[in-house]
C-alpha cells in the first residue's frame, strides 16, 4: 500500500530525506540542505513543504517565533520510510 503522502518537488524530497525525527532550526535546515542564506532556503524550501504538509512548525499560530523549529509530519515520516 502506497502512502496518501508524495511530495511534489525535488526541494521537498531533499528536505524530507535530510531530516530526521527531531526539531530543527531553520539555520539547521538550510546547513544540511547546502545553504547558507537562511531566507532564500524558506522561500524556496520551507514554505512550499509547510503548504504541502511535509513539515509542520513547533509554533504554528508564530510563524516568526525567535525559537521557532520545525519537524517532518506522519505523513512523510510514513512516505520516508517507504522509500527506503
């Protein structure tokens, strides 16, 4: 049985496979995705797998919360492990 979760883009399939089941800073993130300007790695990585609910913030209703992290969701928990 196919997970319901596929991510749709190569970002987000880079995003899902680098993390791991923890919290994560955006400066984390973008380190271990090969970038050093954390702003150009949201636009182009965080806010497209946060709006395919790849990711989910650990301060969802503050999005610009200064200890803000973010961690992979079941569904791509579930879509990571059956890819390997």
């Amino acid at each position: 049985v196919r997970p319901k979760f596929a991510p749709s883009s190569p970002q987000v399939i880079q995003l899902i496979q680098a993390m791991e089941d923890q919290n994560y800073s955006i400066r984390e993130l973008a380190g271990m995705c090969g970038f050093s300007d954390p702003k150009h790695f949201r636009e182009s990585y965080i806010n497209q797998a946060i709006a395919e609910k790849a990711i989910e913030r650990l301060y969802p209703d503050q999005p610009n919360h200064p200890k803000q992290k973010y961690h992979l969701t079941d569904g791509a928990k579930e879509w990571k492990d059956s890819i390997v």
